[in-house]
C-alpha cells in the first residue's frame, strides 16, 4: 500500500508570507486614516437641534410670560399735505428717527407664542414741503410732531434652538393711536395759508417681523428684533378751509429686550 505524499515543505512559508503582507497592508491603511481621524477630533461638535413642537407637560414648554423691551424707531414716511390744496402733492418729505418702548403679556405654548402689546413710539419732528394749484400756483411747508401708541395682538413662530439661540418670525394686527401736534403751515396760495392745528386718531395697524432669542437661565431670556409697522392713514391736522391728510405711515423698529417665564 503507497504511503501518503509528505506535506510540501513551502505551504507554511507561503502562509507566512501571505499573513505578512496583510499585515503591512493593514498598517499602511491605519498609518493613512490617523491623520483623518485627529482632523475629526478637532472639528466643534455638531448643534443640536431641539424640535420645537414638543410640548413639555411638565409646564417647561408652556406657560405665561412678560416681555419689555425698547430700540430705535426709523419712519419710512408719513408725505402729509394739505388735501384742501387741490392737486397738492409732497415734493420732498422727512421723518426724523425717534425711539420707542413697550411691553407684552403672553402665553407659550411649545413653538408657538402669542402676546398682547402695549408699546409707545416717542415724538419725532416731522417736515414736508408741497406743491399744487389752486388757481394759481401754490407752493408751501408743513411742519410739526408725531407720536403713536399701538396695541397689538401676535403670534410668534420659534424655528428651533441651536446652543441656547433660537430665531423666530411674527406677525400681529390690532390698533394704534396716531398723534400729531404743533402742526405749522406756511406758504401761499392765492393768500397766506390759513392757521393748522394738529390731530390725534386711532386706525387698524399691523406688524411683521423676525429677532433672535439667546436663554440667559432657564427663565430669562434676551431678545433681539426687527418688525415693519404699518400705523395706517391718518388725518394730520385740519384748518379753518379743510383737512391735513397723511398717506401710510411706515415705521422700521429694531429693538433689544428681555422676555420672562412666569411659570
């Protein structure tokens, strides 16, 4: 009976050579990803994002809270003219930038807040100079000051929070009081132009607008925003011949404030 065939001698240095080149192969791979792997090591951790609109039952996502706040009002308008004044239009206008206050009482509810404002936009010079005909040609000034008070009802959309940050957008309609005082004309047409005096009113007004929230603690929190308001039309003024009309008045507003959980 033949006797089996002895093992090669060079299967167990084939191995060998085999399991050393996969070694090397191995390493050079590690030797390549190091420098990957400590570049990820010093990249910032990616933001986490908190959903907004889980609402925390245990009251930390609802609740009421107080907001105050204050900034700078810039106007876009108002172009009053003497609607007594036929054709009369504004030739060139201006609405010095003034400032304004105001507070709110509202309620969240996880992403979505909404509030009532009270807010006070303190007195600005107003100038404007107007042309028109009326017979003849007419040409004059007007001057005086304007102030408004409006209360408005919002409702604010928070995005989300990034790092204790959270943008947000809003929107509110109500009322505003729109105050104007020592109005002064001058001028001529046909005669020197009659004596005015200023008038107070109150018109639909609405707000839009978006700001950045920062939480300061787990109550306080610190805003910063800019909302468009839209005062409506209004009556200046009047005379003893007829009426001051002003067209829309536009107020830019960018404003810093605080916003307080009640509970």
């Amino acid at each position: 009976m033949p006797s089996p065939e002895p093992e090669s001698a060079a299967t167990p240095a084939a191995r060998g050579t085999t399991m050393r080149a996969l070694l090397s192969v191995l390493a050079a791979f590690a030797a390549l990803c190091a420098p990957v792997a400590a570049g990820a090591d010093m990249l910032p951790p990616l933001p986490s994002l908190d959903q907004p609109g889980n609402v925390d039952d245990s009251g930390s996502g609802a609740g009421w809270y107080l907001r105050g706040g204050f900034g700078a009002s810039l106007p876009g308008g108002p172009a009053v003219r003497p609607s007594f004044v036929p054709g009369a239009a504004t030739r060139s206008e201006g609405l010095h930038a003034g400032w304004a206050v105001g507070g709110a009482l509202g309620y969240q509810l996880g992403w979505l807040r909404g509030d009532l404002s009270l807010d006070y936009l303190g007195p600005r010079d107003f100038g404007e100079h107007f042309s028109g005909a009326c017979g003849t040609a007419c040409a004059g000034t007007l001057k005086g000051r304007f102030s408004a008070i409006p209360v408005l009802a919002n409702l604010y959309y928070d995005i989300g929070t990034w790092n204790n940050l959270t943008p947000y957008v809003g929107a509110g309609a109500g009322i505003a009081h729109v105050d104007w005082d020592r109005i002064e004309l001058g001028g001529s047409c046909d005669g020197a132009c009659p004596a005015a005096s200023g008038a107070g009113s109150w018109h639909f007004a609405w707000q839009v607008g978006a700001g950045l929230d920062y939480a300061l603690t787990d109550r306080l929190s610190m805003e910063v925003d800019y909302r468009l308001l839209d005062l409506g039309n209004a009556r200046a003024g009047s005379t003893p011949v007829g009426n001051l009309a002003a067209r829309t008045v536009w107020d830019n507003e960018v404003r810093i404030g605080l916003r307080y959980k009640l509970n």
